[in-house]
C-alpha cells in the first residue's frame, strides 16, 4: 500500500454504507443491529484526506476518520493538532474516535512516524498545503519532538538537528529514530539514511548488513512504493534511479549509467541496518506507474512488476537477492497506476493497472486470467477466499478463482487500500 500523511482530525460518522449486491444489506435507512455480531474483519479505504472502514462481510460502514495515522494492525491511532502554539498529540480508539491518551507539545508540529508499539510519536514541522509526499523542503536545520502520549506525566523530548532531516520510522526497541538526510540541506538532490539516538540525542551513520559494511553514503532516485515486513522490523521502499522531481540533477552513480535503474531499499527496524537489493536493469527506464512492489503473506517473498516491460522480479528477503526473473504477457494497458498484492496462499501474484486485473501463478508467471473492473483500480488485498479491488469509487469484491464480483460498496474517492485484517472493534 502507498502511505501517506493525512489533515486533520474529524469525529467518527455512525452510519451504515449500502452495499450492491444480489441479496439485502445494512443501509442508512436499515442499519444493522446493535445486538448484532462485531465484524470479524475489517477494509479501510483510503480517501486521501481521511480514511472508510468497512465490515467486508456486508459491507456496512465501520467508521470514518480523518487526521489519523494508525498502527499497523489499526489497534490505535494517533492523531496531531495545533492550538495557540501548542501541539496536542492525540492517541484515539479508530473503531469509536474516542481520545485514549494526550499529550501536548510547545510549538507546531504534526506526526512524522509513529513506533510500532504506539509509545512514542515522532513530531516534525508541518508542511505546506498540497506539498507532495516525500518531496523535502529546503530546510538547513530540523527540530523533531518525540511525544510519549500514553506516559502520565505527558513527556516530550526535542531535538534541535542541524540539516534536512525526515523521520522514517522508530526501531523496533523505540530507542532510535531512522531517518532521511536530504543532501545539501538546502535544493536537495540526494539523501542517505541515518539514526537519531535518542538517548544521546546525536544523529549517527545506518550502515550496511554485513559485519564490515561501510556507512551508507548519499543515493539518488524517485521514491515510489513502500511497504512493510508482516512482523514490522522491515521496510522494503521501491525506487528508480531516475531523478526525483526535487532533484536538479542525477547522482554521479546514476549519471554514468552503470548502476541499476530501479532498486529496492531495505531499512532494518531491528538491526539498523540498511541495504539496496538491484533490479535487473530491463526495469526501465519508464514510466514511475508502470511499476508496483507485493509482499508474499509469510515475508519471505518480495515481488516487483514493470507492467510497461512485462517483468516481474522475486526478491529472496532472507538473501535480499533477486532468485528470480520472468517475462509477463500482463495484458493491461499502459494507463493508470499498477498496484500489486500476493495472494492468502503465497502462490498467486494480483496485478491491476487501469481498469484490468490480471491474475498470475506465481511458480511459472503464467496469467491465468484477467478481469475488468468497470473503474481504474486504486487499491489490491486478499484474504484468503476474497480479492478486493478499489476503484476510486468504491471496492469491488470479488472471487480470486473466478473473477466473479460479490458484492461492491460505493465509496466515492478512494485513493487505496490502507488495511484488510481483523477488527479493533
């Protein structure tokens, strides 16, 4: 899935969605009883501006939010908001929006990275209306604040850093920060990775897997998927070695021409260590919409697809290798963006791009089939008999054997898929 920060905070809506489908359903006029059974499941979709959460057994309506940056498994959510020169970093229940805890924080701020275990929220300067995720401001010095909303006494650290930094996430014991150093500070066209010590409150290289690894030096390229290891002590982020839209230009590596043109970063939550896994150069160039990154359920599996190529890759996470590398007939068009998600049983990669799925077998890269989704597909998940499709305006749930469509939920402006799995409800 794609992440990205989103505005402010607005109270839940208890109401129910209809649902189209065949038989009757929940709706606005008949929800569904308050003696009734609380979903086993949850699909939030993301609206951009906020996320829907709905039952996907009905497809009755859950909750709304907005202004709220999750967990990963949605148990909690945190959200910020800036009042009189103070910050209050909320922690909120996301199945009810009740506040939990809160902690206020001198300046204005809002959230950064939150640690896996909710005790500690990163807080960064706020960025300009409509600035674009993962772009960097010119900035020669970054104060971050590091809130602990669920402590009684409301502690807060702030670390005044000199460069352009951003916070990518805690380690796994929240005792550091991993972030991006954008370089120079000022016009940026490169970053490396770095780790705040929280502790000592000093900034320190990442270095690489390998016992006599060097610090990891400035890189070059255009950010374009990120998703996490189930277990959360990975992130695996997609990028091409193309210049970033905020770059004036390549890195001396890219520049000659002799490195990959696509690469997949690996940052260890557990171990802080971070690595580049290369693509075979046929990634491109291209189109930044061509291609997408899955994850196999178990983690051991990363998968990368070029739908303008035809390739996809498979990325041995425990060797953090390419084992893999086949030609595709994807059959999907060349407009919209590819979205990708691997099946419940690991064997069955899903790909969509405009308003197409394709759907391959992942031990020969054969497609089986290909469906249309009558609207250009925006988010992919699975469960283990359920395929669900976003479109921007709704999801439409279908049968992974078949193609067949259940059932589809009208959502106007969904962006993506932000989590399938079980309810905080």
């Amino acid at each position: 899935m794609r992440f990205q920060r989103i505005a402010a905070l607005v109270l839940m809506l208890p109401l129910a969605m209809a649902a189209c489908t065949g038989g009757s359903e929940p709706s606005a006029k008949h929800p569904a009883s308050s003696t009734a059974t609380a979903p086993s499941q949850m699909l939030v979709l993301d609206q951009g501006s906020g996320v829907v959460a709905i039952d996907p057994a009905t497809g009755s309506l859950m909750f709304r939010q907005s202004g709220i940056t999750p967990l990963p498994d949605w148990s909690k959510g945190f959200a910020a908001s800036d009042s009189g020169g103070s910050t209050d970093v909320k922690e909120i229940d996301p199945a009810t929006g009740a506040t939990l805890t809160s902690v206020q924080v001198h300046g204005s701020y809002e959230i950064g990275a939150v640690a896996s275990d909710g005790d500690a929220v990163a807080l960064v300067p706020p960025t300009q209306p409509g600035a674009e995720p993962w772009t960097p401001v010119d900035r020669a010095s970054t104060t971050i604040a590091v809130a602990q909303p669920g402590d009684p006494a409301g502690s807060s650290q702030r670390y005044r850093l000199q460069g352009n930094f951003a916070p990518e996430a805690f380690s796994t014991d929240d005792s550091e920060l991993l972030m991006l150093q954008y370089l120079p500070p000022m016009d940026p066209v490169s970053y490396r990775v770095v780790r705040l010590d929280l502790a000592k409150g000093k900034v320190e290289d990442v270095y690489g897997r390998t016992k006599f690894a060097k610090p990891m030096g400035p890189m070059s390229g255009t950010r374009l998927e990120q998703v996490p290891a189930p277990d959360g002590s990975r992130l695996y982020t997609l990028y091409t070695d193309q210049p970033a839209d905020y770059a004036k230009e390549y890195s001396d590596y890219a520049s000659k021409g002799h490195g990959p043109v696509a690469f997949v970063h690996t940052l260890d939550l557990q171990e802080r260590w971070a690595y580049c896994v290369d693509l075979p150069r046929a990634f491109g160039p291209g189109e930044a919409s061509a291609k997408a990154i899955a994850l196999s359920p178990d983690g051991s599996r990363l998968y990368a697809v070029d739908t303008d190529h035809g390739l996809v890759a498979a990325i041995d996470t425990e060797r953090l290798k390419v084992v893999g590398v086949e030609h595709v007939s994807f059959g999907l068009g060349d407009q919209g963006q590819t979205i990708a998600s691997v099946g419940a049983d690991g064997g069955t990669l899903f790909v969509g791009r405009g308003s197409q799925v394709a759907e391959l077998r992942l031990e020969n890269m054969k497609a089986l089939d290909r469906w249309s989704l009558g609207g250009t597909a925006t988010g992919l998940a699975t469960s283990s008999d359920r395929l669900y499709a976003a479109t921007s305006d709704g999801v439409r749930i279908l049968n992974p054997s078949t193609g067949a469509q259940i059932r589809s939920v009208p959502v106007s402006g969904v962006t993506g898929i932000a989590y399938l799995g079980a309810s905080t409800g």
